[in-house]
C-alpha cells in the first residue's frame, strides 16, 4: 500500500513537469520540436521510475513471501506506519 502512495507521488510531480514544460514552451512560442524533445525526456523518466518501481515490489513481494513460509515476521521497508 505504501508503493502506491510513492506512486501517487511521482506521477503527481511528473503531471506538474509536464504541465509547467508545456505553458512554458506555449508562453514563449517554443518550437514544436523543443516541446516535443522535452516531453519525450519526461516520458522516459516516467518509464524508467515505473520500471524500477515494479522490479522493487516484486522483489519486496518475493521475500516476503519467503519469510512468512519459514514463519518470520516480515515488515515491508518503506512503509509509512499510520497506525501503531
């Protein structure tokens, strides 16, 4: 659950970027080239951080999963703790 609040996270920050890119680029009569090159960037930067968030949760997953087999107790890292 706490992935999905990172999540949230990063795409509200990469909508920002996005939005501040394009008035930018709109304000200033950019080229449609740089507007695309800029939004090409943001886009692999997106991929790559979705990317990384799943290869993390699958493994976090993964070892879970192990730990509770052999009976451990297991507390996901990166987690934020509302409740105690």
């Amino acid at each position: 659950m706490s992935l999905t609040y990172y999540t949230f996270i990063v795409i509200t920050i990469s909508l920002f970027l996005v939005l501040t890119s394009v008035s930018l680029a709109v304000t200033t009569n950019g080229s449609t080239n740089e507007l695309k090159n800029t939004l090409d960037t943001l886009l692999s930067i997106l991929i790559s951080l979705i990317l990384f968030k799943l290869v993390l949760q699958s493994f976090v997953v993964t070892f879970a999963a192990i730990k509770a087999y052999n009976g451990e107790h297991y507390r996901y890292p990166f987690t934020i703790r509302v409740l105690r």
